[in-house]
C-alpha cells in the first residue's frame, strides 16, 4: 500500500494534500484521502471503513507520507 500524491496546495496559515492509495485487499481499488494541515489537522478517505469508522490504514499511510514531505519542503 503506497499512497501517491497528487496535489499539494500550500497556503499561508494550512498545507491541503490530496493522496490516492491503492487497496491491500485488491489491486483494482484505490481511495483519495485528504489531509488539511492548519492549526488543526482534518483528514478524510473515500474508503468504506472511515465511513463506518471515522479511522482507516490508507489515513494512516497517507499521514506518514505527508509528514514526511512537510519536513521536505520546511
């Protein structure tokens, strides 16, 4: 599972990531997961289990990533 960026919008006050990441369980699937970064941290994911959850292992992935691009570009 790696989640791959697509966009990332850096504004003055918030850094908004938008990440595909492909499916474990099957290769056809993929879920857009975003991330907003201002003084609170928003994320989301298309995928059935943060609809249920409101938590999901793409969120997680993505968030590692996207930590380790802030700590690139700062």
């Amino acid at each position: 599972m790696y989640p791959y960026l697509v966009s990332a919008r850096l504004y003055e006050e918030r850094k908004v990531f938008l990440l595909v990441v492909d499916s474990e369980e099957n290769p056809l699937e993929s879920y857009v997961v975003k991330i907003d970064v201002g003084t609170k941290v928003r994320a989301s994911c298309s995928c059935p289990g943060f609809a249920i959850r409101g938590k999901c292992k793409h969120l997680s992935t993505a968030m590692r990533r996207v930590k380790n691009y802030i700590d690139y570009i700062e």
